[in-house]
C-alpha cells in the first residue's frame, strides 16, 4: 500500500479531508510511492488563518531572535542533507550529488538570511530641515506565499520561505504535487529549529488550491517558479487581488560559442548544462549556438560523450543521469524531438529508445543532440525541459547575440570565448537577467538576485538577495519633528523643509 503524505498546518501534520489524492511515482520504476492529499478550500484557508494568526507575534520579534532560528535551521538542514537529498532523489528521480548540490544552493539563503538584522537596517537623515529628522524602516509584508515547481523541491522553497519569514512574513508553501515530502521534511525541522507554529505551512493541492491562495484576501504577497503561461496567470490573478507577485516563467537558455573558444572546456560545460538533472533545470542549456567555424568541432567532441553518457537511477552511484520526472514529461518529450525530425534537424544523437534493465517501466530517455536547428523549429522555439541539446549554426558573433535577443524568453544565457571584448559586449547588450563569462549556468550566489527578463520574469522583484529582502518587507519613511514650544500656526501650502 503507497504510503499517504499529509499537510502541514500550525505546526502539525494534518490529514487528508476529502477523496481528492494525488500519485507520487518513483521515476526510476514507474511505480506508485506515495499519495499526496489535495487541499480542500477550507483546508487552504486553515493554513492562512494559522499564518495570520501567528504574524503579529513573529513580527514583533526581534530580528536578532528570527536570525537565531534561521541559524539553528541552517545547522539541521547541514545535519540532515544526506536525508533531504535522497527525498529529492526518490521523486524526482535527479542522481544524489545533483540532489544534494541543489540543497547546498538552498542552504546558502538561509546562510544569507542569517545576517536579517543588517539586511533590514533603515537609512537616518538628521536636520533635513530645522530640528527635523528624516529615516526609513522595513516592516513585514504579512501572509506570504510561495508556488514552487518540481525540479527544485527543496532549492526553490529555500529560496523563498527563509528570508520571508526572517523579514517577519509568516509563509504558507504549496510545493509541486509530484514530489512535496522534502518541502513537508522542511517543514519539520524549520518547527525543530524553534520557529513557531503557525510561522510555516506546507499545503498540498492543485489548481484548487492555488486560486485559493491567490484569491484570499488575507494573502499579501505570492511567489512563484512554474511555467511562463502559469506565471503569467498567477502574476495577472494575484495582482488583480491586491497582491505583491513575483513570478519566474520559463526559460530558453543560450550558450553561444565562438570559433576562439576552448573547445573542451565548452564541451564539458555544454554536457553538464544541458543533461544534468535530465534537462529538468530553468537555468539548463538547451541550445548551443555554434559560431563560424565552431560547429564542426563542438558536434564531434559532444556526439561521443552525449552516446556515453551514464544513465540509471539514484542508487546508481556511477550513473550521470536519472530519469524524468513523469510519464507524461517523458511522452512530450520524445513528441518534440519527432518534432524535430519531421521538421529537418539532423539528430546526431538518439535517446527516445534508452531502456535500462529491471526498470524497463522507468521514466528514463537517453541524451539527444541536434544539429543544424532553426529557429521555426518546435524544438528551438518550446521549452522541452528534458535531455535535449539543440545546436544552431551562426555565421557571426552579430548573429548569434541578435538569436539570444530575439527570444522571448530572458531567463539565462553564456559565451564561450577568450576575447574580453566579445565577453564584455555580450553581457551589456543582451537583454537576459542572468548571463555566463565561460559559465554555463549562471546562477547567482545567495547574496545576488536571481531572475529573468521578458517572459522568464512577471514582476519588479527578483528572488533572494537584497531584492528578497526587499520583495518581502515594505518601506516606510518617517519625518519627524519634536515640539520646541514655540507655536508656528496653520501653514496651508504643501509643506517644505527650511
């Protein structure tokens, strides 16, 4: 019998309050785990009530006290990162050095959230006019909530619920259904760290329950990482109700590579960003853009190693690559790279028949490369988010950055190449949050923002960093006079500073 997960709410895990359930597979048999309840609307509301409940307390504490929890959160998440990786590993399928480096990304936010009483430090102007002072605070938004996808189930939410509820935000988390046990274990020891109840709730759900949250007024900020069409409409919703939004979309990320580039540095950087974790990655290459000359050699050095590359599940400590997350990634996945076929890319490198023995029912889908891709392409145009390794041929450095500019989507992009000039032309004129100097994944450090431009981004506020701090706190300005004793009378102009 699958194992039956629970939400949640003011500290406790709660159970199941109608039929409605969810399967979790394990991606590497195809076999049924666990079963996750879906959130009734009441249930929903329970978790925000519980939010609100608990926001008046932790708000007024000191942000020296939320820092010591935060500290004790960081020393149990190091404890018991081999845990939290294989939960990862179990429902999402990514092989366990994967796992645990994305934990370890995680973990750096809440390092960084550590430092919350420097981070919320206001500004103090003295004699802005005659005996007036002028300073600013931050003070807490209220209920925050965050949406997070199923690649990263504890990467994401690590990005989110730490520095908010260490700005004093208390937070309700709705993880992706197909793989919540590592945000609820989260969860757990976030209580264990001394947060309190009610501080974080994990609920469990679908559609249902996102429109819960992103309609209830009781809400006052959402953050989001999904798709572009879903951020888009949680964007537009919650902002329609009143709310803070940030909302991270999709991505289709570029690594241009010039005919000056070291061609086994490139290589090693093309296999890792492109197959690591399947594809499954907002910030994973999916086209290389092969400059001049730079084609010929990229194709021969990958279509080798994309042949050998290792495959099998997370207890497989030799394999590179595990399986995709579902069935149906899996399907539409192998529909887009016939896509590409019929349409006339030339497909180097085959994956659609990988199988693995004793796991013949697994989500497993071996590399695929892609030569000679055109932008009319399905594969160049959707984000497939899967092994797949689109290289398009350029006749120039011009070409390539008006391709990378061209995209609707600006979440990351990377050059390879040995010449500062190109290097630094390519940072400032292309229109991409997030750009690589011979660094394929871009991913910014805890204490710089993550976020897209274009379709990648909805939304003013990047991801931690002081733009997280920002994004949960409001700002208030205080102007401030203390009576002298000396009566000056009503001044029925707009008020200036002398």
């Amino acid at each position: 019998m699958a194992n039956m997960l629970h939400h949640w709410i003011n500290g406790q895990k709660v159970k199941a309050a109608n039929g409605n359930l969810g399967q979790i597979f394990n991606p590497a048999t195809g076999e049924v785990a666990s079963q996750v309840p879906f959130a009734s609307t009441k249930q929903v509301g329970d978790a925000i009530a519980s939010a609100q409940a608990a926001l008046p307390a932790w708000s007024a504490t000191p942000p020296i006290q939320r820092a010591r929890v935060m500290f004790r959160f960081k020393a149990l998440l190091e404890e018991n990162i081999d845990e939290i990786a294989t939960l990862v590993s179990s429902e999402h399928g990514k092989i366990l050095d994967d796992a645990r480096g994305s934990t370890t990304r995680g973990l750096e936010v809440v390092e960084f959230a550590c430092g919350i009483p420097h981070l919320l430090k206001g500004e103090f102007t003295e004699q802005v006019g005659t005996n007036v002072d002028s300073y600013s605070i931050r003070q807490p938004v209220g209920v925050c909530v965050g949406i997070t996808p199923f690649n990263f189930p504890a990467m994401i939410p690590l990005w989110m619920f730490p520095l908010a509820v260490a700005c004093g935000n208390t937070f309700v988390l709705k993880p992706s259904e197909k793989d919540p046990s590592c945000p609820l274990r989260l969860a757990e020891l976030f209580k264990e760290a001394g947060g309190p109840d009610g501080v974080l709730n994990v609920i469990n759900g679908d559609k249902l329950a996102v429109d819960a949250l992103l309609t209830d007024p009781r809400v006052d900020a959402v953050s989001f990482v999904g798709s572009t069409p879903i951020a888009e409409y949680v964007y537009a919703t919650a902002a329609a109700n009143g709310k803070r939004v940030q909302a991270l979309g999709g991505a289709k990320n570029h690594m241009v590579v010039m005919p000056d580039a070291d061609f086994d540095q490139a290589t090693d950087a093309l296999m890792g960003a492109a197959y690591g974790s399947a594809g499954e990655r907002c910030m994973a290459v999916s086209v290389a853009v092969a400059v001049g000359e730079s084609a010929l050699p990229l194709i021969k050095k990958l279509t080798p190693r994309v042949q050998s590359l290792k495959i099998g599940p997370y207890t497989d400590p030799d394999a590179e690559m595990g399986p995709v997350v579902s069935a149906q990634a899996l399907e539409r996945i192998k529909g887009l790279v016939d896509s590409g076929v019929s349409q006339g890319a030339e497909l180097v490198v085959d994956g659609r028949e990988t199988t693995l023995q004793g796991y013949e029912e697994g989500f497993f889908l071996g590399g695929c490369l892609f030569d000679k891709v055109t932008p009319e392409m399905d594969i160049y145009r959707e984000e497939i988010f899967g092994p797949v390794l689109s290289v398009v041929r350029v006749p120039d450095y011009e070409s390539a950055l008006q391709l990378v500019c061209d995209n609707p989507y600006g979440n990351g992009a990377a050059i390879f190449t040995r010449d500062g000039d190109a290097a630094r032309d390519f940072t400032k004129r292309s229109n991409i949050g997030m750009v690589g100097v011979n660094v394929p994944i871009p991913v910014p450090v805890a204490y710089h923002s993550f976020g897209g431009w274009k379709r990648s981004m909805f939304g003013s506020s990047n991801t931690h960093g002081m733009d997280g701090v920002r994004f949960y706190t409001r700002i208030k300005t205080v102007t401030a006079r203390w009576p002298s004793g000396i009566r000056q009378g009503a001044d029925f102009s707009i008020p200036t500073l002398k």
